[in-house]
C-alpha cells in the first residue's frame, strides 16, 4: 500500500469514525486527527488544480 492509499485509508477512518458530521468531527476529534483530514483534504484540492492546468 502507497503513501497516497494509506493517508485515504485513515481519512475515511476518520470521517467514518464521525458519521460525515462536520459538527461532531470539529467538536470531538483530537488534533492528530483534524491534522489527518486537513493534509488529506489539501492533498487532494492541490492534485485538482494541477489536473485542471494540465500538470498531473
């Protein structure tokens, strides 16, 4: 398993560990775990820019 599959792999961990609620992900999750989905989730804004100028 790569980087790329491990980190959506604990992503969807996470947000499954929530129930998709922002809410109770904001109100309840520890740090290491709002670290994790912001990377996650910067990872993968940056990977649909470059996609739309043509970089990846």
């Amino acid at each position: 398993m790569n980087q790329s599959q491990n980190n959506k792999a604990q992503f969807e961990e996470i947000i499954q560990r929530y129930h998709h609620d922002f809410s109770d992900f904001d109100e309840f999750a520890s740090e290491e775990e709002k670290l994790i989905v912001m990377r996650y989730i910067t990872q993968e804004a940056n990977r649909a820019q470059r996609r739309l100028v043509g970089l990846e």
